[in-house]
C-alpha cells in the first residue's frame, strides 16, 4: 500500500539540502569565531604595545627628551619591530611635541604583513613660555 | 538509504569538526582575555594606589611608615577614600590616610603563590564604622611580580634613568615604579609578561649613587 506524503519521510535531496545549509551556517560561525580571535588578539597586541610605548615616553620625558631605543623593551612577539621618536620644536612661548611611535608586524591580521603603529604624543612647555615674563 | 546515511555521516563529521575548533578556539580566546583582564586590574590598582602614595610629616610616623620597595613588595602611606555606612548625608566617602604593601608571597613548594594587597588605616584616636585594616588576595592567574624602582644617574652616565630591584631612599616617594606582571592560564599554560611604568607625578627619581644593583 503507498504511504501517504507524511509518513514518506525525506528524500536523499531534501537531506542533502538540509546537511548544507547546516554546513554553510556552521562554516559561517566558525569564521565569525576566527574573526572575533584575531581581533581579540590584535586587541591585546594593542594593549602590549601602549604599555610599551607610555614607558618609552616617560623615559624619553626622563632622559631629557633624548629617545633611546635601547632603552625600551619590545614587548614579547612582536615582529619586526620599530621604535622611532620625534620632537616638534615650539615656536616662541608654545609646546613642544614629542611623539614615540612603536611599529610592528602582527601575527594575528587577516591581511598578510600588515603592520600595526600604535604612537604616543605628550606636550611641554619649553623653557620661554615657562619662564615669567 | 546506506548512501543517505553514509552521505550524512560525513557531512555530520565534518560539522562536529568545524564546531569542535571553533568551540576550543572560543575557549583560548576567553582564556586569554581573562590573563589580560587580571593583569589589567592588577595594574590598575597598583597606579591609583601609587598615585596617591604620600610622605608623612617628619616624626614617629615618618619613621614607622616609610616608602619600602623591594623587588617582590612595596609598602607605602598613601591616600585612600572609604565609604562611610553611618554617614546620614553627602559626603559618603571619607578621605583618610592608610598604609598598603603588595607583597608578593612565595609558598615553600612554590605552589600557592599569590600576590597580596593588605591596607591598614592610620586612624589614631577615632572610631571608624568602617574597617581599618583590610587583605584583597588577587587572582591566582600570577605566577611572579617583579617591582623596580627609577633612579637618576650621574650627570653624563648612561642610561639617563637606570632602574633598581630596591628602593634606597625611604625618606621620598619614587618618580616611577616598574612592574612587571608574569601571568600564566592554568589550563592552557599560556603566559603572557605585562611590564607598566607607573609614573607618581609628586614623586622623585632616585639618586644612582646609592644604587648598587644598577641594570641598563
């Protein structure tokens, strides 16, 4: 006797169609779960890096405003990594800008060799504009 | 229906794989942010409680409670505010002035170790309804602390700045204070160092000439 439409059960076709959909969504979920890691770790690569980079700048503040990249510690994994400072001079009766920036290679992007700059500024009185008139 | 099932049971395989690593993926990432979010708080603390350290007046207190740095503790007076559950009106939290020590304590096996923040309230003849003393024991994702201290050098010497694993001079704050934070997940053995330069802004740099452990 021929089984109605509700008892036939599924079809190889609809089980197939059904199976990847399923894949497509998982598949998509673990990309989202790879995405959400390498952001997380950029995050922290990040953090490393202003840890770094407040130090080199309260040593450089402390050194007489001579960078020294001897000085800093790179944080540890990070890859080609480049310390570079700069010093803006004043004009008359202003501040002085001096900016330590920390470039470096990140492991964790989804592009390849992308570089990562994380750049640290602070501002001083020169010596006219801290002296009374 | 063996090439229905066969055909599902790959597929159904394949799906538990992806899941499985995105599963374990998942759980390094909270993992790690986890080593991150201690060392973060751990830093925090430290900054407020040494940005608000101070130098007692000349006398017995002076003497008592000076700035101790060592390379595994340091304990100094500081600032604190306290919330005051019997105060009927604003202002709820009271400035007061207490002593805290980070003390980095080292079982005899090595197993428990665990960095420690203890406060006491120099309180010397009120009755507070608040504590006066107090321990905060913090997560047990530390497995070292290392504190070292900011030196000046001589004129001309290099480094400029020179750090030392001991503070030499008691009767003033330091200018700076290192730490260094190893932190390690207990289940995934992932380590990671956190290093912070703490600048105290009323703070002075030491002289190097007492310096006798001297690292560039």
């Amino acid at each position: 006797m021929p089984r109605s439409r509700a008892e036939a059960g599924f079809v190889l076709f609809e089980v197939l169609v059904s199976t990847a959909v399923l894949s497509a969504g998982c598949l998509v979920v673990v990309a989202a779960l790879s995405t959400a890691m390498k952001a997380s770790r950029t995050l922290q690569d990040r953090y490393r890096a202003a840890l770094a980079v407040e130090d080199a700048v309260w040593t450089t503040d402390n050194s007489g405003g001579n960078f020294d990249a001897l000085q800093v510690s790179t944080p540890d994994g990070f890859q080609n990594a480049d310390w570079s400072a700069q010093q803006t001079a004043a004009p008359a009766g202003g501040l002085s800008q001096s900016s330590v920036t920390l470039r470096w290679t990140s492991p964790n992007s989804t592009r390849d060799n992308h570089q990562e700059e994380f750049t640290l500024s602070t501002y001083n009185a020169t010596n006219d504009s801290a002296s009374p008139n | 229906m063996l090439l229905a099932l066969g055909l599902s049971a790959v597929i159904l395989s394949a799906i538990y794989s992806l899941l499985f690593v995105g599963a374990r993926n998942w759980r390094r990432v909270r993992q790690r942010a986890e080593i991150f979010q201690t060392g973060r708080i751990v830093l925090e603390r430290l900054e407020s409680d040494l940005q608000n350290a101070l130098v007692l007046s000349k006398g017995q207190l002076h003497n008592q409670f000076p700035f101790k740095g060592e390379a595994s503790s340091l304990s100094f007076p500081a600032m604190m505010s306290m919330i005051d559950p019997q105060a009927a009106q604003a202002p709820y939290e009271q400035p007061v002035v207490g002593v805290v020590t980070y003390a980095w304590n080292q079982s005899a096996s090595g197993q428990a170790s665990s960095l420690e923040r203890d406060w006491t309230l120099l309180i010397p003849d009120e009755s507070p309804s608040y504590e006066t003393t107090g321990k905060d024991v913090f997560p047990p994702l530390i497995s070292s602390v290392t504190f070292s201290y900011a030196y000046r050098n001589a004129p001309g010497g290099y480094p400029a700045v020179v750090w030392s694993g001991q503070w030499h001079q008691p009767e003033r704050i330091p200018g700076a204070v290192r730490v260094s934070l190893v932190l390690t997940h207990p289940d995934s053995g992932e380590q990671v160092t956190l290093s912070k330069t703490i600048p105290i802004f009323h703070g002075l740099l030491g002289d190097a000439a007492w310096v006798a452990d001297v690292k560039p």
